[in-house]
C-alpha cells in the first residue's frame, strides 16, 4: 500500500465550503522539486476565509489550504536543499492555489522556501509567519521611510491580531512610542505587555470627522484593517509622516483626498507579503529571528491541533482571535 498522509481538505457541497481531515496518497501532492515534511502551520486571516468559504481564496477543489509552513525536507530534486534541511514558507499563492500547510506532507518550488534562520525553532517560525514576516515589512518600511524611534507616536490598528501584535513588539523593541488601537479593551493589558506605551479604542481614530485633514498626531502608522480606519489615520499623520497599509478586514475601498499627500506630504506605502522577492525575503527572516525572543513569541502564541483549525478559522472573521495561532502538525515530543 504506498504511503498516505493527514491532511485538512477543503470540498465544494450544495455551494458551500466545507472542510475534513483526510487520509491522502502520496501521489495526491501537486508537483514541485522539494518534499517538506510540515512540522507546523499556522491560521491567518486569510485561511480563516478560506475554510470559511467566506472568501473566494480558493477557486479549485479538493483543496488543502494553510499559507505558512514549517518542516524538515524529505526529498529534494535541486541542489540548494537536502533531506534533514528545516525551511519555512510563506506566501507565494500556496495555500491559495497551490496546496498548502495544513497537512503532514508539502510538495513546493524550491524557490519559494526560505531556511530556518539560525536561533529559530519551527514553532516560533510559525508564531512568526505572515503575520510576522509582515508585520517586519511594516516596521522595515517605515524605518526605510525616515519615520525614526524620535519621530513621534506610531499607531498600530488591528493591534490585537496576529500583524498587530508583532508589529507592536517589534516598534517597541527599536524604541518607538506605540500606541495600539483595538476594538477590545479586555486586551489592553495584553498589548501593554508587547510593548504598548498606549492603548485606545479604535473608535477614536475615526473621531477625526469629516474634514479633509485633522489634528496631527501620528509620526507613522501600521494599519491592518483598511477601510474608514486608513482614511481616518491618514489625515491625522504629521508632516512627512508615513503609514503602512497591509490588511482589508475593515473594507478593500479606501475614501480618502488628496490632501493629507499635497499639504503635509505624508506616504502611503502598500505591503505585500506574498511575492516580496527571495533575497528581501531572507533578509526579514534574519531580521525576525533577531529581534523576537523566544518569551515573546511563546507569550503571543496559542497552538492548537490540526483538528482544530476549522473551528479555530471561524474565530478570525469573528474578531476573537489574539496573537497568533500554531498548528501543531506532527508531534515530535
């Protein structure tokens, strides 16, 4: 009998989505020159509408989704990995329309795994993942950007979520004053323990009305909802300040005028995780195993069996997720 592996399936019934654990062949992994054997996975917001089926991630099924994965290679057809090498991946469509993390077994294009930075254990490259890995983005972009730890307040929207609650760690860590806004005020003390010199409601940041410009007041931002939130923040940023935009579920249409950009020259910068190129890509995962300690990593992280992920997906398009969420795949305990 050849070799089967657990995987969590994604199927299309009557219309809807619906998701099982499996017991698939070997021959079922979609073709690619590495074989990973995935350790652990992680849930973001955008597996949560994919499992959901609340968003149209995935166009072709059965399908196996989970954006992010960590493993051991099995197999490997090119020379720049072999058996027993630990690698990461995140982005690149996988989990969208290649198969992705949720399962004991990845078939992948070289090209698209990064190696397990040095000081990183496999769990808390997952704790990392796109959230994370985002999250650095972010923080890099700003920095790149003239936006320094002097220059003023810095806002994260969406502070409680998995990019808000790494983005918060990391600003604090390189010394900027941060103030998170939340739609939870049960999690303040949380985000005060990632780093947080303020936390608001996120109501206040759309306090700003209707005007074109408003007080200013933020140096720099990290926004990971989009929507009425963006528009607000951007008319509040100082002059020459610069947000950074990398989430929508506050909405994907952004209302906005042109003056926040002609009169205090202020920059939107966009973040995209998923084809952010090989060698940038590497420097972020240095980066992030650098600047993320283990305590912080186990303080922000909930791991959760593969069973459980269903469950766990409905939480993201409900609000009720905080940090980030591991999926333990194999257990090498």
């Amino acid at each position: 009998m050849s070799e089967r592996f657990r995987a969590l399936v994604l199927d299309r019934e009557d219309g809807n989505t619906r998701s099982r654990i499996e017991d698939l062949p070997l021959d079922a992994l979609p073709e690619g020159e590495v074989l990973v054997e995935v350790v652990y996975s992680s849930l973001n917001y955008k597996d949560g509408l994919a499992i959901t089926g609340a968003g149209k991630i995935i166009r072709e099924f059965p399908f196996v989704p989970g954006i992010d994965l960590a493993g051991r290679v099995r197999e490997s057809t090119v020379p720049g990995y072999r058996p027993g090498d630990l690698v990461v991946l995140t982005g690149w469509g996988v989990g969208e329309r290649h198969w992705g993390g949720l399962a004991e077994l990845a078939r992948v294009r070289a090209e698209w795994l990064v190696p397990l930075p040095e000081g990183l254990s496999l769990e808390h490259a997952m704790t990392i993942g796109t959230a994370g890995f985002t999250a650095m983005l972010c923080v890099m972009a700003l920095a790149e950007q003239g936006v320094g730890a002097d220059a003023g307040d810095v806002l994260v929207t969406g502070a409680s979520g998995g990019v808000g609650s790494i983005a918060t760690a990391l600003l604090a860590r390189r010394g900027y004053r941060v103030v998170t806004a939340t739609g939870r005020s049960e999690l303040a003390e949380y985000l005060q323990g990632l780093g947080a010199a303020e936390v608001i409601d996120r109501a206040s940041v759309l306090e700003s009305g209707k005007a074109p410009l408003a007080s200013q007041r933020w140096a720099g931002a990290v926004d990971t909802v989009g929507g009425a939130i963006l528009a607000a923040l951007l008319k509040a940023l100082r002059y020459g300040g610069t947000a950074t935009a990398c989430g929508l579920a506050g909405g994907a249409e952004l209302h906005t005028t042109v003056f926040p950009f002609i009169l205090r020259g202020v920059k939107l910068i966009g973040i995209d995780s998923v084809y952010c190129p090989q060698e940038r890509r590497r420097t972020v995962w240095q980066q992030l195993a650098r600047e993320l300690d283990a305590a912080l990593l186990d303080q922000i992280t909930t791991v959760v069996p593969l069973e459980k992920a269903p469950e766990i997906a409905r939480g993201f398009l409900e609000g009720k997720i905080r940090g980030r969420v591991v999926v333990a795949i194999r257990d090498e305990h």
